[in-house]
C-alpha cells in the first residue's frame, strides 16, 4: 500500500514542486530539475518488486532507449509550438514517442550500447531544440486553480501508464516507463500561460537533465543483477542526485558569467 500512495503521489506531487522551482528560479532551472526519473524510478522499482531484480533489470536498459523516445516528444512538441497550440503539439509529440517506442521494441541491446544510444540522443535533442528568445514578457499570476489541476493530470497520466505496463514484459514495459508525464504537463501548461520562449527554455533544461535519468537507468541496468533491490536503488538515487547537482552548479556558473562584467582591455 505504501508502494502503490508513493507511485501514485509523487509524479503530482514533483509536477507542483518543478512547477514552483520554475516560477522562482526560471522555466530552465524548472526542466533542468524536472528530468529526474522521479516517474520511470517508481515504476523500475514497482517491477522489481512485483516480477523480481532481472525483470526489473531488463526493464531499466530498455527505459534507456525510452528515453530517446520521450527526447523525441520533447524536440518535436518545442519544434511545433510556435505555430500550433498546446493541444495539436502534444498529440504530435505523444506520436512521435509512439513511433520511437514501436521502433525500439524490436531492438535488445546490452545496457552499455543503450546508454550510447540514450547520449546520442541527449546530444541530438539539444542541438535540434529552438533557443528561447532573450526578452523576458511579463505574464499575470497563474490561476489557484492552476497547481492543483497540473497535479491531477499527472496523476491520470500515472494511472493509464501503470494500468497497461507491467505485463508488457521488460523490454516493451522498460520503453513506456519514460512516457511524457511530467514533461506534458509542464510543457502544456507553460505553452498556454508562459508562451513559445519561457516554454523553449524550459524543455531545453529539461533534456539537460535527462543526463542523471540516463546515469539512474544505467546503474540499474548494471547493479541489479549484482545488489539487492535496495542498495541498487540506493547507489542509482545517489549517482542521479550527484549528477543533477552538478548540472544545477554549472547553470548557476553559466548564468553568473553572463550577468559580469566585461573583461577590461589594457
């Protein structure tokens, strides 16, 4: 039971929290915190629960070509969003994350040449997404109603995921634990209320992040078939954190050299 409230829970719950971090901090540093597996890693450790560590195992190296897939959602929703609204953008990247995903379910790699694949990608994504304009636009405050209804549409999403998932085998059942929950919600609830550049910025953070969700899959992929389901989970969280931090100090970095002064010329 206690398994079943976290599963159920904590996508809402991060979709709020990204959300605030996103209103504080910008939409960047929101995606940047967005792309951790907090989703795929309940859903991992639902399956190596429920169907043991090699199910779950083969599920975490097939998540990380579903992570390709969820790029793909990302690259082309950002890419559409200038010219459709919210609504015909993300059928078309749920789409697009459909084509991926029956495209990779034909394919069973080792972990190691998955997180190849899954780099590629990340690097691909980056490179293929809109830069966010430099002007910032005043919006008015969100809605009360605004939190509340972002948390149960990731709810719902959760729900459809995990009630068709886990007989679908490792391999099918690994590629959808990436669907886009926490990135559709964000992404369209920006898209309507923020705009096409707050939106971009966000997404863009939010592949950069896909790194430590790439690094927590990877671990898994390895760990559980060596650790117990705990530690193995234990070691994946830690490296996630770790990279995430480290991504979060180098945003900071970046943006503290954009705002100095210039260098002075002798």
């Amino acid at each position: 039971m206690a398994l079943l409230a976290t599963k159920l829970l904590l996508a809402p719950a991060f979709v709020v929290g990204a959300s605030l971090v996103a209103r504080r901090f910008g939409p960047r540093v929101g995606g940047l915190v967005a792309g951790l597996p907090v989703v795929a890693g309940p859903i991992l450790l639902v399956y190596a629960l429920a169907h043991g560590r090699a199910f779950a195992a083969g599920a975490a190296a097939g998540t990380l070509l579903g992570l390709v897939s969820l790029i793909a959602f990302v690259v082309v929703y950002a890419r559409l969003a200038g010219r459709l609204f919210w609504g015909a953008s993300m059928l078309a990247g749920w789409l697009a994350f459909a084509a991926a995903t029956a495209a990779f379910s034909a394919i069973s790699i080792p972990a190691g040449a998955a997180l190849a694949v899954a780099g590629g990608g990340l690097l691909l994504g980056l490179a293929s997404l809109p830069r966010p304009g430099v002007g910032a636009e005043a919006h008015p405050e969100p809605p009360r109603w605004d939190l509340p209804v972002r948390a149960g549409c990731a709810l719902a999403l959760v729900l459809s995921l995990t009630a068709v998932a886990g007989w679908l085998g490792p391999q099918l059942s690994g590629l959808l634990a990436p669907f886009p929950i926490i990135a559709t919600v964000l992404a369209t609830f920006t898209h309507a209320q923020r705009g096409t550049d707050e939106l971009h910025a966000l997404l863009r953070g939010l592949v950069s992040g896909f790194g430590a969700f790439a690094l927590f899959c990877f671990t898994l992929a390895i760990s559980l078939r060596r650790m117990d389901t705990a530690s193995a989970f234990a070691l994946a969280t830690a490296l996630a954190l770790l990279t995430q931090a480290g991504a979060l100090v180098l945003l900071a970095w970046g943006g503290r050299r954009q705002l100095g002064t210039p260098s002075r010329v002798s």
